[in-house]
C-alpha cells in the first residue's frame, strides 16, 4: 500500500508517519482476530486508523480559517 501520489500531501511528515502507524495497527488487529480477540481488535482499528482523517480534517479547517481571515 502506498502513502499518496497527491502533491499538498506527499511532503507531510505528520500525514506520513500516521499512515505507517494505520498499517501497523492493521496488521496488529489481525494478529488480535487470530487469537480471538475481537472486541479488542476492532476497537484499535478504529482508534489507530482515524488518526489520519483527523489530521486531514484539522489542516481543512485550518485552511478554511486562514481562507476567512484574509
């Protein structure tokens, strides 16, 4: 899986750093659901991939901010 081909993200370290962090969490989840622990494993998928759409969403609102100031 790779990061992005979009220019106004592929020199984001933070945006980066998140997505290595989503696909070690997903592979950590799937060693959870072999040893049946699905509660715990669907919990850290969530929690582990949505760091990266809160990211995005604070740098669109941070760009809608700057937008409404000048």
């Amino acid at each position: 899986m790779e990061f992005t081909q979009q220019e106004k993200y592929k020199d984001n370290i933070v945006l980066k750093l998140s997505f290595e962090f989503a696909k070690d969490i997903v592979a950590f989840s799937e060693v959870l659901q072999e040893l049946k622990k699905f509660t715990f494993a669907n919990q850290i998928i969530r929690s582990g991939t949505s760091i990266g759409a809160n990211i995005k969403k604070r740098r669109m609102r941070k760009a809608k901010l700057i937008l409404f100031t000048k």
